[in-house]
C-alpha cells in the first residue's frame, strides 16, 4: 500500500495531516505538535510517502445487515464494518476566512455519502468535529453505529508497537464524587497487539441514559510518556454516549460518538436524500502533562461560555437556601434569610425545591404540576421575587423541569409521558416527560418560562435527578427514542434563553449529572455536585477544574454557627476552585465569623479574573479515600492575560508538615490571603511552601508580581 499526505493546515502550535491511501482511496488523520515534526517516524513524512501502517479510516460507520470485521470483534466494537471498509475519497472542500478554517471532506460507500467536517476557530487550542451521513441510492438505510470523531496512528513517535509507553486518561464519575482522573497503561487494559496482529483489542466505555456524567464523563486522552505527548477529545452530548480505544495491529486509534447498537440500543433509519448530523467533539494535542491538555480542551468550552448575559463576566456569588430550610422555603423564610445577606455583594438569591409542596404532602415527590404552594407563599411568588429585588439580589427558583412526581397530577398523563416497552418509564418516585411532544414543550413555556416572566425571577435552576435509562419507545430504537429526547431538552434550555434573555440558568443534574459541553454551553453555569457540605468537596471541586471551565463551576460553601474557624475557611476556600455558592444560616454567624466570610467574597472578587481565564495545576499525591481522604492538595491557577496567581491548598488527615510546590517563572509576593491564624505562605527561591496547615484545614493566596 501507499499512503501519502493528501493535505493539512496547521492550528495553535499543533499539525494536522488528511493521510490518504492510494490503493483503498481512504483518507485518516495524523495529528501532533508541531514542534515535534521532525521526531514523527510513523508514519515517515519523509517525501510525504510511506507504505506502512494503513490509515485509520476518517469516520467509522456502521448500518444494519453489514459484515463485521473478523477477529472476535462482534460485541466488543462495531468498527471497521464493511460499510467503513467501502467509504472512499471523492473531494475535500476548505474555507480559509478571518474567523479560522472549516474543512468538509466527502466519502462515498456504496449506499452513503459521508461529509466529515473539520473546523478550527481563530485563537482556539484544538479542532472541532463532526459527521454528516446521506444515503444515496433508492433504499433507505438504518445506522447503527457512527463517529463523531477517529484519530489514529497512535504513537506516530516510535518505529514499533510502543511497549510501556502508552497510558489512557479518564475521568470517572458518581454522585456526589465527579471526575475523579484514572490513568492506566495499556497493557492494564489488555490493549497490546497480539503476537501475529489478528484479534481485535477494543475498550468501549461510556455511559447509557439520560445523565452523560453518570459513570464517566464524555473525555479521552491517550498519552505517548516516552515523547511526552497527550492526544485528547470531548465529546458534546447529554444522553447515551461511547468513546472507543481501538487496535488490531502496532498503532492504537480512538474514536466516539452517539452510543451505538450494542452499547446502547441505538439505530437511525435514513430515507434517501435524508441527512445525520453527529453530536460535536473537540480534540487537541498537546506536548505536556494531563494538566496541560485538560487546560486546553475547557478552553474549547469558552465561546459558549461567552454567550451568556454580560452579568455573568465578574462570576457573580450566589446564596441558594436549600441547605438552610431543606425543602421548606416560606415568604417569611426567604424575607429573613435575604435580609441576612445585606452588605455583601451576592447578586444571586435561590428558592430551591419545595415551594409549589401541598399542604400535608411531601415536597420532594410533588413536582410537576407547578402551583406555587399558597400556605408557603400566601401573598404569591411574586411578592418573594419582589421581597428579593428589594434587598438588591436577583431572584431565582428552582424546578425539575423534565420529571414528574408521584403525587403530582401529570403522574397519570399518560400521553405526556415518556414508555418503553408500553409502559410509563418509573424510576422510584419519578416519571419522565417525553420532550418530543410539543404539547410538553407548550406545557413547560406554560407553566415554567411564563411563571418566571410572571414573577420577575432572573435566575433559574434546572435540576434533573435521575435517568430514563436506556431509551424510549416512539422511533426505530430504544436509544432513538432517547437522543430525540435529549434535543428536546436541549430544545427547552433554548427557549428559556430565547423568551427570557436576559435569565440566568444553572444546570444541576443531582449536582453534577450533566457536566458536558452540550448543556454546559446551553447554561450559564453549572453546580459542580451535590457535595454540600462534606470534608470531599475541594476533592470534587479541584477534579472538576480539569473537565469544565471554573467560571462555570458553582462550589457550595455551606456555613453553620458550629463552624470553628478552620471548618469555616475549609469550606470557604473550596469555593476558590469555581466560583461561590453560599448556603447555611447567615444570620446565625457570629460577628467573627462574618468577617472571616467578608474577607473571604471581597478576596474571591480580587480572585475573579483568574478564574475566569486561565489554566489551573494541581500538586499533591492523588486522593486515594475521598470520603476520608488523607493528605494534600494545592491547586495554583494562572491567569492568560491579567490578574493574580491564585493558590488554593487543603489539608487533610494524616502526617504534618510543610506543603510545597514550584514557583512559576517570575518574582512575586503575596497580595491577600484567607488562611488561619500561623498559617503563612514562604516564596523560597525554587518553591512556595506552606507553613502551619493542620488537618482539614484550607487556605487561599492571592499572588501578584513583585
């Protein structure tokens, strides 16, 4: 075989090269820094020519009724079916305009045209990817797997098969303990190529339902150790989803996209002249550490970030009374609570959940219907939003938009639910709306986007707190059923946005379900767990910077009159990896208390900068117990044009000591702190080292060039 170059551009300091194979006429992608060109030995750009490995195919594909490839392939990956074997070059189109690049390339099988489109945008650090499927011809076809991106030639930087030089990255998740980083070589995973190349070597993770950051979260990255080289992708989707890391032979490929028909019950029928579009994904390189990669694939989620209300640019606090009335808010509750908060500059005032609850019923399995409960709110949610403004904060409400519970009336409305197998899908108290109607989407502008209009609340919180599972019934497949409804939810978010523009929306998923690019661009910011206020949240908190931008990650600080002062700057000083979620009894804080949390918000305003653009690094072992943890950790986050250093450090059980990490390059001096009494911040030539951190302790230190 020979392959050559058939094109490539560049982008940040990274080259990507279209291989294209003269005997098969398919086309793949290399991609690598661009400082790292000459060390690229397979492969060989020497002359743009080679003969060995084949490319990686562009897009994986598969439809109903193809051949599978052999090697113990069938129920592990559908890759390399014969529809991707048949997809052929036909031509490449490129725009080049003042705004980047976008190249849409097109395959043709026998049965489908394949357009891969390719988009860089100007100052982005990676690339933009998708898949656009056609079926050509007089028969209509039925999709069962597709990506929305594929990178092979993993390593390009070694001539052989890469013995103990590859690792994989992830991220896994569960409630309450989001994103916690997993690396493992490959060998671990049984990834090495077998003795004659013949048996397929796949690991297919990912996640089946309706909450995309259940088990992982939608991120990959495979590392080159020996070149000191990270290829990394995410993947914009909030239902069922798979990434894929793949071999048969020397070189490792990755790829993912929608879940596909063995993973997670997903087909699509295509009518002629009917087009697919995939989910989006973005990918980079980068030579560095998983810090490095994890800073520039959250700088993919700066545009969407961007788009929210100006407000939003100085990460305005938040005070959200969950965790003071739990479920029990009143008119007189929400008036006393506020008044608490005057003086310090929290423009975001929350109702949370139970303010519709019935006389006697329970408030947690009564949503859905939306009445503002009347012996809670006797004079209307009106006068609370109202009460809110009057004190200078801007009013929030919760809902959980997308369930119903038990007791409320559209538990029976069958025709408004979502079925599988003919049945109301039931989880405990719980059934869900099917968001493909357009009678529920008419219900929600009723009785959800109107209600806030109505009332003048500029703040919503949209919670989701459990899955539908793996699909629903009303299309071609269960997992069909469930990505319709997934852009039906999407559908909503954007209606909020259209009818009310300038609201605010935060995305709660049981706390941090739905951290994914799809609806963290569709919201101003997200709650990054439902960790309230536990000894793990600087764990989740630091875990969660390298996977969402911390702009968008609401930390709860949850205060109490019991805090001694070390509990009280521990939680506080969590909040300084993301941006400040306040709740407890305000009013109960004694007047040294107040202070330290005076001190605290004026530090995070100074703070606000960096974190709205930078790149964070942690230091410290990893946390092996996070619900008892023992050890460290020390986030320092680094603005790109302006602001301060910011270190974040906890201290955990276990031995004492000074805690110390290198100094960036530069001269510099502490410029404000939140720390305890005899704790103390030392810039040594070669390090910081803290000094006087005791168990479960936190402190804060601004850092401004001497």
């Amino acid at each position: 075989m020979a392959t050559r170059i058939h094109s490539q551009f560049a982008f940040a300091d990274n080259e990507l090269l279209y291989l294209i194979d003269e005997d098969s006429g398919r086309l793949g992608l290399l991609l690598f820094p661009r400082a790292l060109r000459d060390a690229v030995v397979r492969p060989s750009l020497a002359g743009g020519v080679t003969s060995q490995p084949p490319v990686d195919p562009l897009v994986q594909v598969s439809c109903a009724g193809d051949v599978a490839l052999d090697g113990f392939s069938q129920g592990l990956t559908m890759r390399m079916s014969s529809t991707t074997l048949s997809l052929r070059f036909v031509r490449q189109d490129r725009q080049d305009h003042p705004g980047g690049v976008r190249v849409r390339t097109l395959l043709r099988g026998s049965n489908l045209e394949v357009a891969h489109i390719l988009e860089w945008r100007a100052g982005e650090p990676g690339i933009r990817m998708g898949t656009e499927l056609t079926p050509i011809g007089a028969r209509e076809i039925t999709l069962q797997m597709v990506t929305s991106f594929n990178l092979g030639h993993l390593t390009p930087f070694c001539a052989d098969d890469a013995p103990e030089r590859l690792r994989v990255h992830r991220f896994r998740s569960a409630w309450s303990e989001e994103g916690r980083h997993e690396a493992l070589d490959i060998e671990a995973l049984k990834l090495e190529r077998s003795w004659s190349g013949h048996g397929v070597r796949c690991e297919r993770f990912g996640q089946v339902g309706s909450l995309p950051v259940r088990h992982w979260f939608p991120t990959l990255a495979i590392e080159d150790t020996a070149a000191g080289v990270l290829w990394g992708a995410q993947l914009a989707w909030s239902g069922s989803w798979q990434m894929e890391v793949y071999r048969r032979n020397d070189t490792l490929s990755i790829g993912g996209g929608l879940a596909d028909r063995e993973f997670g019950h997903w087909m699509k029928r295509l009518k002629p002249g009917e087009t697919f579009t995939t989910p989006e994904a973005t990918l980079t390189c980068v030579q560095g550490d998983i810090d490095d990669l994890a800073a520039r694939l959250t700088a993919m989620q700066t545009a969407a970030a961007d788009s929210h209300p100006e407000a939003e640019r100085e990460l305005p606090i938040t005070f959200n009374e969950y965790c003071t009335t739990w479920g029990k808010p009143t008119q007189a509750t929400v008036e006393r609570i506020a008044s608490s908060l005057r003086g310090l500059g929290i423009r975001y005032f929350v109702i949370d959940a139970g303010w519709y609850a019935p006389p006697g019923g329970a408030w947690h399995n009564a949503h859905g219907d939306w009445v503002p409960a009347q012996h809670l709110f006797p004079q209307g949610l009106e006068a609370a939003a109202r009460a809110i403004r009057e004190r200078g904060m801007v009013p929030g409400l919760w809902f959980e938009a997308e369930t119903v519970g038990s007791e409320s009336r559209l538990w029976n409305r069958a025709d408004l639910l979502l079925h599988r197998d003919g049945a109301p899908i039931t989880s405990g108290p719980r059934r869900f709306l099917d968001l493909r109607r357009e009678e529920v989407q008419d219900y929600l502008d009723e009785k959800i986007i109107a209600l806030l209009a109505r009332c003048g609340f500029g703040y919503v919180k949209i919670d989701y707190n459990e899955t539908l599972g793996l699909g629903a019934d009303g299309a071609e497949s269960l997992g069909e059923g469930l990505r319709l409804n997934a852009l039906g939810t999407q559908r909503f978010f954007r209606r909020l946005r259209e009818r009310i523009p300038d609201l605010i929306i935060e995305n709660c998923s049981s706390g941090g379900h739905r951290l994914e690019p799809a609806m963290l661009g569709l919201s101003a910011m997200s709650s990054f767990s439902d960790a309230h206020e536990t000894l793990e949240i600087p764990i989740v908190a630091a875990d969660v910077q390298r996977l969402i931008l911390p702009r968008q990650s609401q930390v709860w600080a949850v205060l109490r009159a019991k805090d001694a002062p070390r509990r009280l700057i521990y939680s506080l000083a969590a909040t300084f990896l993301g941006r400040v979620g306040l709740s407890g009894e305000i009013w109960e804080l004694s007047d040294a208390q107040m202070a330290t949390l005076k001190s605290s918000l004026d530090l995070y305003r100074r703070a606000v900068p960096t974190l709205r653009a930078g790149s964070s690094r942690r230091y410290g072992k990893p946390v092996r117990s996070i619900r008892h943890p023992q050890g460290w950790q020390a986030v320092l986050r680094r603005p790109d044009v302006e602001g301060p250093l910011l270190l974040v450090v906890h201290r955990f059980a276990g031995e004492g000591g000074e805690i110390s990490m290198p100094i960036p390059a530069g001269r510099w001096r502490v410029g404000g702190s939140l720390a305890e009494n005899g704790v103390r911040l030392d810039l040594g030539s070669r390090d910081f080292i803290v000094h006087g951190l005791e168990n479960f302790a936190g402190a804060v230190f601004l850092l401004e060039a001497a």
